[in-house]
C-alpha cells in the first residue's frame, strides 16, 4: 500500500515535469513552495521515498489516534458515565501501547540508517570538485584539471531576463551527468554550508578540516542552492548553482575553461 502511495506521488510530479518546461529544466526554491524539488540523484530519490513513507505513517497514526479520542469522549461523556470507572492500570494494554511504537520506530530506522550509510560513504569518485567557503562567496577548484575560479552572486541590477534575484552567480559549477562526483568543501574565514536541495546535498564547510559529499546527477539541468550555515550579514548572498550537462559538453567546458584566463575576484 505505501509503495502505492509512493508511485502515485511520482506519477503526478511526472506529469507537472512534462507540464512545465521550466520545472523539467531547472530546480530552485518558489513562492510559496511547500514541498520538495524534483530529486535528480539517487540520494534524493531515497529521502523522497522515505519522506512519503513516513508522512503515510504519520497520517495512519494521527487518524487513529484522533478516532480514538473522538469514541472515549462520545462513549464516556459524562452524561452517560454518573459514576465513572476507577480503573489505575491495565497490564496487557500498556503492554500493547508500549510494543507497537517501538515495532514502528524500528521499521522506520533500518530504512533511514540505510540512506544515511548512503550518503556518508562515497562511492568511486569519477570527478572531484573542491568547494571553499569565503565572506560571501565560493571558490571551486577542479583539482583533476587544474582548474579553479570564484562564484559571485550577481546583483539585482544587473540580472539579465529570466534570470533569478539572488541565485544567479557569474560562475557556475558545472558538472556532467551520471557520473560518481565527490565534493570536498571547507572554509577560509567561518562556518558555511554547502547545500543543493535537489541532489539531497548539505554539507558544512569549517576551517581548518575537509569535509565530502557526493552526488550523481541523472538529469541535464541548472540546480540552485544557498549557504546553509549563517555566516555574516551577506549569509543569504552565497547562492550556488550547479549546471548539469553531457559528458560531450562537459569535456567542452573544460577545454574552455582550461585556455581562458582564470581570474579570482576574492568577492
């Protein structure tokens, strides 16, 4: 029955994708968004299915609980309980009311201990970015190709159409697809936090120590995320945006970013 539930809630996020090019294309927070972005990794895609799993058992829970208030307070009112009952305890009731939430608290951690094994450990690294955390910005270096630049919010004043007011950057991270990419990211000055909602990525950046992640992106697209540790009165001017392509393009970019002159603007 959940899994019923599960493939229903993809069936219709399928058809909203197929709908709206722009929400096939690319995955950034909207006015009044109340619910998650498409997951695109395989990470994702495990904390949506658990996070459906979990609001079903959340709702089988919260109906019972509530038709079982609704029948004491109907039953045992008191104009039909003159004399109510004494009874202190019931043995085999507490027993019940005790083994039941322990049985459901299992079922839900070995799911949940399997997806955090799945995020902690990385699997063979095809790609390596290095993500450092600056007041307010981001350097990214590709240590396999010797590349490196800044990534800077780009102001308001100067969004050219369709771009987005405070998640565009002038340098975005680009990425190709099905491919075991490793993230290693730390910080030059505090705390910050790389996140990217879409591929269920959040990891700190802390001076002084190296902290990794991962992710496998299956679909081309641009991705946004912000700095997820407050970090200064700029904190929600670090946004992040991960440009998700095919291998063919991918080998583009960094042929071009190879013979073009790397500059570092230090925000």
């Amino acid at each position: 029955m959940i899994r019923i539930f599960m493939r229903g809630f993809q069936f219709l996020l399928g058809i909203l994708s197929f709908l709206s090019p722009t929400l096939a294309w690319a995955d950034y927070p909207r006015p009044w968004q109340m619910y998650y972005q498409n997951p695109v990794t395989p990470v994702m895609e495990h904390l949506y299915d658990f996070h459906i799993t979990l609001l079903i058992i959340e709702g089988i829970i919260v109906s019972i609980v509530a038709a079982l208030l609704i029948f004491v307070v109907v039953r045992f009112r008191a104009s039909r309980n003159a004399a109510p009952s004494k009874t202190a305890h019931n043995t085999l009731l507490e027993v019940i009311w005790t083994t039941i939430p322990v049985l459901i608290l299992v079922f839900i951690a070995f799911p949940s201990f399997k997806i955090l094994y799945m995020m902690d450990v990385t699997p063979k690294a095809q790609l390596t970015i290095k993500a450092i955390g600056n007041q307010w910005y981001w350097t990214y270096e590709y240590p396999d190709h010797d590349i490196r630049f800044d990534s800077n919010i780009v102001p308001e004043d100067q969004l050219k159409p369709g771009q987005l007011r405070l998640f565009e950057v002038d340098n975005r991270v680009v990425v190709p697809t099905n491919t075991n990419i490793r993230v290693i990211t730390t910080s030059s000055d505090v705390v910050h936090s790389w996140a990217v909602p879409a591929f269920g990525v959040k990891r700190d950046s802390v001076p002084g120590r190296l902290n990794e992640t991962w992710f496998h992106v299956k679909k081309e697209g641009v991705y946004y995320g912000q700095c997820s540790e407050l970090c200064g009165v700029k904190h929600g001017f670090m946004p992040i945006v991960v440009e998700a392509v095919s291998p063919a393009q991918f080998e583009q970019w960094l042929a071009s970013k190879k013979t073009a002159p790397q500059t570092h603007s230090g925000g």
